[in-house]
C-alpha cells in the first residue's frame, strides 16, 4: 500500500539562546503511515510529538534528515495541498460567529460563495454544530471549538488529517464524538495521523502506532501485530467467602485484592484458574466474573517509557 508519510531519519534540534545549548527535539523519525490507515502517534507530554508534526506541516524545518507526504518532500509547498491541519492549541476570533470563521477559511482556498456555502453545510451537519453556526465562538464549549477546528482542517477535502491531541481536555462525550469523526474519515478512504497520550482512544481506532520516548521511537507497527493475543491473566471476582479463607490459597494467585463484599484474585495460568475454581465450589462461595486479561496498548508503552527514560 502507498504511503501518505514517509520519514527517514527526520530530526530536529533548537538551540537556547541563553545557555547556547543545543537540544535535540527529534532524534532519527524513520516511519512510514499507509494511505487509508489511521496512524496513532503515541508519547508522554514533550516527548516531540508536536515538532514532528510542525515538521510534516512545514511549520518548521528539520535540521536533517527528509520526509515526504503522498511522495513530495515537506520541502515541496505542494505537498500540503492535500492536507488538512489541526493544532493542539487553535486560536479562533472568538467574536466571528461560527459561519463566518468557516466563510473566512473558504476565501483562503479561494472558492466561491456558493462553494463555500455547500461545503459549509455538510461540515456543520458531519460535526453536528447545525444550530450553532450563527452564535459566536466565544461562547462554545471546548468540545464545539474542537469540532469547529475539525472543520477547517476539513475544509478543502483533504487525503491527509493531521491532529495534534485531539482529544485533549475533552469530556468522554467529546472524546467518543472526535473518534467516531476519524472513523468516518477513514470510511471515505483518508489518512488520519494524530498525536495523542490518551492510550485508550488510541487503542480502539488506530490501525497502526508508533511510540516516542524522549524524542527517540520506541517502537512502531500494526496494532494488531504489537498487541499480545495471549492471555497474561485471569482476574476471578468471587463473594461469600472469608477474608481469613482466602488467605489459604494465596499460592494459586498473583494477586488480591478486597473491595466492600467482593474479593478479586488474579491467577496466571489455565491451571491455576481450575483449581481456584474448585477451591470456591467446596467453600461454597459466588464466582461472581471470570475476566481473561490481555495485553494492552498501555502495557506496551508503560515498559517503552520505562526502557527509554532508563536509557
């Protein structure tokens, strides 16, 4: 599959103009993002996340290395013509209504009137912010400001999103509401890369990520192939028994843990689940869940940035 970005060894340094130190942002980014996919672009807070993307973006040069968008470099002004943007931080002129800041982004690509008015109209219904287009930004929520930045980003149709934590600060409704706007776009065949450190929305719609530790990948690769199918535990949530019982059969579990009435005790193995098992039924106590656990996207970058801030 052809690849909506591509980098080989990008990296990025800024120097202080105080200490007359350098300091090297980005390190070596080679990845490269399928066109059609959702790209996940995982790390803790100043990790480089935001510089590669003002890389991508041509918001600022790289000090080496190349990259390239649908194969024009980031060097080539033409290779954002295909491209949508939204910062982490946009700033909106919070006393233009919400029509009129979409009108405003439509006289920058220079359509007409009546282009403008169409694509308006179905990005106020793909957002749901019909209704709210003539009150001014000032008085939108943070969730409304991000679907009206999702707007502009979208204006001129773009084959490549990209986001810089767009979930950030959002409430779980606004959370679910911008995850379920980079499915539809993935659905109409675009490319969404976007930023984030919120591992769970990452894990449910991400069909590829790449972790960043301190300006250096960590790791990078289909979801489906990082992520261990196996099982690494079996959490039994059992009640009617005694806390003083339980502590008989501790050598079956690796963990337990007491909550109100219920008791939750965590087994590694198949075996060790059949005889805890057994173990209830003559203590003729309630199994009240049996919950395999997987690994999980939070597992894979918990022992990345462990690895990474040690080295």
């Amino acid at each position: 599959m052809a690849c909506a970005i591509e980098t080989v060894n990008l990296s990025k340094s800024f120097r202080s103009e105080f200490l007359r130190k350098e300091k090297k942002a980005l390190s070596d980014l080679t990845l490269s993002v399928e066109s059609g996919s959702i790209f996940g672009f995982l790390g803790p807070n100043g990790a480089g996340k935001t510089t590669t993307l003002k890389l991508l973006t041509g918001l600022i040069r790289p000090s080496s290395g190349s990259a390239s968008i649908f194969g024009k470099s980031i060097q080539d002004i033409r290779s954002r013509e295909k491209m949508g943007f939204l910062p982490e931080r946009p700033y909106f002129y919070e006393y233009l209504t919400g029509l009129e800041f979409l009108h405003f982004c439509g006289s920058l690509f220079g359509y007409s009137r009546l282009t403008s008015d169409k694509k308006i109209d179905a990005l106020l219904d793909l957002l749901h912010l019909k209704g709210a287009e003539k009150t001014q930004m000032r008085q939108y929520s943070k969730g409304m400001l991000q679907r009206i930045g999702l707007a502009q980003a979208l204006f001129n149709d773009p084959e490549l999103v990209i986001l810089d934590e767009p979930m950030s600060g959002l409430d779980p409704v606004g959370r679910k509401e911008v995850r379920d706007i980079i499915l539809h776009l993935k659905d109409e065949g675009k490319t969404v890369f976007f930023s984030t450190h919120i591992l769970s929305d990452a894990e449910l719609i991400c069909d590829q990520v790449a972790i960043l530790i301190q300006g250096k990948l960590r790791n990078q690769g289909k979801l489906a192939h990082l992520l261990n199918p196996k099982v690494k535990s079996i959490d039994v949530c059992l009640k009617g028994i005694s806390e003083e019982k339980v502590s008989k059969i501790k050598a079956l579990a690796s963990g337990v843990g007491f909550y109100d009435d219920h008791i939750l005790i965590s087994t590694d193995s198949a075996l060790g689940l059949e005889k805890l098992l057994a173990w209830v039924a003559e203590e003729k106590g309630q199994v009240v869940s049996v919950t395999p656990r997987k690994e999980t996207l939070e597992d894979i970058f918990l022992e990345e940035f462990e690895t990474g801030a040690c080295g």
